[in-house]
C-alpha cells in the first residue's frame, strides 16, 4: 500500500496564518496606541514593540503607523467588494452595491471593522488627523477602484469608456462614506449592538435619501407633455 503524501499545502496555509496573525497584532497594537497616546505620539516602533515584533517585519507590512491603525478598513473594503462580486447578475448596478453593503453590516461572525470596539473614536479622528484621514482615503480609493471594476465585468462594458460603473460606485460609496462619518461624529456612549444597530439604520437611511432625491431629479427633469 502507497503511504501518503503529506500534503504541500500545510505548511503554506501556516505560513498564511501565521502572517495574518501578525498583521492583525500590528494593527490592533496601531489602533490602542493611537488612541492611549495620540497620533503624534505614537511611533512604529512602539508599535513593532507591543506586537512583540521587529521594526523590520512592521515596514514590510505596511507604509506607515496610519496605514498599519486603518489596516481593518482595507479588509472591510475587500469584503464588500466581495459581496459585490456574489450579488446576482440581474440586480441593478447601484441595488447590487447598497446589498452587499448590507450584508456586510449584518455579518455579526465577523463584524465590520468600524463595529469593533473603539474603533468608533479611531474613526472620529479622521477630521482632526491629516495623515490618518489621506491614508483613509487612499485605501477608500483601492477599495472602489476594484468596485468599479467588478460593476464593469456585470455590466459587460469598459470601465474607462463607459460611465456608468464609475458614477454608481462613487455615489454608492460616497453614500457609505457620509453615513460612517456621521455615526462617527454622534454619542460615544452606545454598546456594541446598539452601535451596530444604529449604523445599519443609518446606511439604510443614507440610501435612501439617495434614491429618493434621483427620483425626485428625474421625475422634475421630465418635460411636460
């Protein structure tokens, strides 16, 4: 009898592990100093230092100490447009967004990013931080760059010639952008699942104000007959 082969794939999907592991420590060790310290004052280094890693395995991870606290926010983008891509082929571009949206909001296995704790205060600090704020956007900006590309493969089109992904994704997101900047700025005092209520309520508001005030330009677009 031919003894089995062990397979190649398990020391790989350690190593994946384990990396992820210490991407997430660098991350959360990012995120509780910013908020014990202050921004300024925090440096990558007492960061590497209390994810019990070396200065060396932080910078081949990540940028800076702004993209190391926002490294969540990148993963969230990843799984919307995830979502996105699973999102039926019929539903219209702009349905298909506000869903996977949803359902990422509704994910209580593996909360949003901005439902974990304190991460409510990181968020808040966006209008006072330049650095963190333009590190923000430009995984904001990755994130819809891909979201535009997927809407582009359902729509069967170019996503540079043709507008259509480029204006859905822009308006969707923005809508998505406004509604966590507003939850940011509100009452600090809420529990995890009040907070979580909240935002999905207010998303789901956003959104509608978006499709009501299209309809509303429509509808008084429309010469007379």
């Amino acid at each position: 009898m031919e003894a089995t082969k062990p397979s190649s794939t398990a020391p790989q999907d350690r190593r994946q592990r384990k990396a992820r592991q210490t991407r997430n420590a660098l991350a959360t060790a990012a995120v509780d100093l910013i908020l014990e310290r202050g921004l300024a004052a925090t440096t990558v280094e007492a960061i590497a230092e209390r994810a019990d890693v070396t200065r060396r395995t932080f910078s081949r991870l990540f940028a800076g100490k702004e993209d190391a606290a926002l490294d969540f926010v990148r993963g969230d983008g990843d799984r919307i447009n995830a979502l996105l891509r699973d999102r039926p082929a019929a539903e219209p571009p702009l349905l298909a967004y506000r869903r996977a949206v949803r359902d990422w909001l509704a994910d209580r296995d593996d909360p949003a990013w901005h439902l974990r704790p304190r991460m409510r205060r990181l968020l808040a600090l966006l209008d006072s931080e330049p650095a963190l704020f333009a590190a923000y956007e430009r995984i904001r900006v990755d994130a819809q760059e891909e979201s535009i590309r997927i809407l582009a493969d359902r729509l069967g089109t170019d996503d540079v010639l043709d507008v259509r992904p480029a204006v859905v994704v822009d308006a969707a997101a923005g809508v998505l952008t406004a509604a966590l900047r507003i939850w940011a700025r509100g009452a600090s005092g809420h529990d995890h699942d009040s907070a979580a209520e909240d935002l999905a309520a207010l998303v789901e508001r956003a959104y509608d104000a978006l499709t009501h005030e299209a309809a509303s330009a429509v509808s008084y677009d429309t010469p007379e007959k």
